[in-house]
C-alpha cells in the first residue's frame, strides 16, 4: 500500500459546488478519499478504489451524503494522523474546519 497524500482543506466552494475538507489520495493503488460540504449545506462522503486491486484496473466511486457528526469525526481522525506526523500546519487547518462547522458558518 502507497502513502496518503494531503491536499489543504480549502475553504471556499470550487466549480462544482463543494468545498473539499479533507482531500487525500493515494497513487499505489489508486484511491481518493474527500469528505466535504456541498454549496446546498449537506455534507459528504466521496471514495474512489479500484474495483478489484491488483487485477483489475476499473474503478469504483462510493458517493454518499453524510451526517455532521460523521464529519467531525472524520476530521477528528486526520487530526490525530498529523500530530503523529508533526504536520502542525494541518492540523490547525482541520480545527478552523471543526469551528466552522461547529458554529454553521459555511
């Protein structure tokens, strides 16, 4: 298994209407992992895996609406991963993420 890659949490609604706040990936295999809030206030789950590592190359996408409690506790997880890491940078990424949300201003 490769490395998760971090991409910053942003903050403000891309293109297609949501605003990513934990965006990781992975390159050996290939997975994307993003949790984030839609512009119509819901938040979300979104995986994409390939089908069936090693052998197959097709891949999977799992999509679903998620509860704020979920969120958090994802976030919650990545919090953790990067103090281990010594990624303070992240780390007070992810808590202005938990505040915002905590007080509904997205």
């Amino acid at each position: 298994m490769g490395k998760f890659y971090y991409k910053q949490p942003c903050f403000e609604y891309n293109s297609d209407g949501k605003m990513e706040i934990i965006h990781k990936y992975c390159v050996g295999p290939i997975e994307v992992l993003i949790y984030g809030i839609t512009r119509d206030k819901e938040f979300y789950f979104d995986w994409t895996f390939p089908e069936f590592y090693p052998d197959d190359s097709e891949l999977e996408r799992d999509y679903r609406i998620i509860s704020k409690e979920r969120m958090i506790r994802a976030i919650n997880v990545e919090i953790e991963t990067c103090e281990k890491k010594g990624d303070i940078e992240l780390v007070k990424k992810y808590k202005a993420a938990i505040e915002m949300i905590e007080n509904n201003k997205y």
